[in-house]
C-alpha cells in the first residue's frame, strides 16, 4: 500500500470541474448567507454589521477546509498516484512509476465503464447467453470453439517487450477496483441491479 501527497491511496475527484474550495462550498455559503439575512432582522444596525462580518469571515474560514472525501486507500499500489478528472470526463494519472500507472488506469476504468468490462468479459468467454437468454448461445459456442489456446506470456511481450507487466498491473487495478464494490453492492452501477 503506497500513499498521497496529504493522504493514502489513490485520488479520485468526482466528475466535475475542479474548483477552489470556497467555489464548491457555494451552496451552502448562499444558505448559511440567507439564514444570516433572516436573522439579521432581529439585530440592531450596529450589531448586525458586526455579526455579518464575523459569521461571513467563519463561512470563507469554514469552506476553504481541504474535502479529502476524495481520497481512498487501495491495495497493490508501489507509490503515490494522483488521478485528476478534468471537466470533460477524462482521467490525468499522475504515477511514479510504470507499473502504479497501469494500476490506477485498471482501477479508473473499471470505476467508469463497469458493466461494459463485465459484457466483454462474457463476451469472450462464452457467457453471454447467462444474461441474454438463449439468443446468444451460438454465439458463446463460437467464443468457446475459437478461445485463446496460446502461450499467454508470449502472447502479451508482442504488443510491448514490457506487456505482461503493464496487462497484469491493469487488469490489478480494475480487480481492486471490482473487490472495492462487491464490499457496497449498493454502489453497482444501475445495469446490474437491472440484471
């Protein structure tokens, strides 16, 4: 286990436009200013300068806190990893190393398309017809008839001499990923409730 700069794990920001603090915390800082404008009605004018001011300068004080909700502890990585998501949805990953790299790709991925990862995963192993019905079962019967039969590790240094690396550590990133939400299964995107 490796960790963050200002905590362990991987950081994974949610989908959205990365703000600073005080920006994110608007909400509440338009609310928390609303109730200080109902209260404020019962202050006299000289009080109720004082009073906004010093309940403003709390909120400023109160919002710029870090949100460290983001950050999580996974197992298997060598060191820190930074994922930053940009506005539009796609992952920036920050790694020391080749191998954190692949890993933190793996984990985002499968954080992000889930349940395609699982059509595929059935797709070449023959397991279509499980969820499907038995519309697919000729397809899973060619899937099994033409499956792999070759020297993996041969097979994986054709596409990079370090190809068994960087596809175990992505396929260790989306396992970590997959054993993090079967512990919440009410986290499963809404297509495997569906199934």
């Amino acid at each position: 286990m490796s960790s963050c700069r200002t905590c362990s794990g991987i950081f994974l920001p949610t989908p959205r436009v990365i703000l600073p603090p005080y920006l994110n915390q608007i909400n509440y800082i338009v609310l928390i200013g609303y109730a200080m404008a109902m209260l404020s009605n019962y202050l006299t004018m000289k009080q109720q300068n004082l009073s906004f001011l010093s309940i403003f300068a709390a909120i400023i004080l109160i919002s710029c806190i870090p949100d460290n909700d983001d950050q999580t502890t996974i197992a298997g990585l060598k060191e820190p990893v930074e994922i930053i998501r940009d506005e539009w949805g796609i992952n920036h990953i920050y790694a020391n190393n080749q191998h954190d790299l692949f890993f933190a790709q793996g984990y985002a991925a499968a954080k992000d398309r889930l349940f395609q990862f699982e059509i595929w995963r059935r797709q070449a192993t023959g397991t279509v017809a499980e969820i499907l019905g038995e519309r697919e079962l000729k397809r899973d019967i060619g899937t099994r008839l033409f499956k792999f039969r070759g020297d993996m590790h041969q097979e994986m240094k054709y596409y990079h001499e370090d190809g068994e690396e960087i596809i175990t550590a992505y396929t260790a990133g989306v396992n970590a990923y997959i054993d993090e939400i079967l512990a919440t299964p009410d986290q499963l995107p809404i297509e495997f409730k569906i199934l």
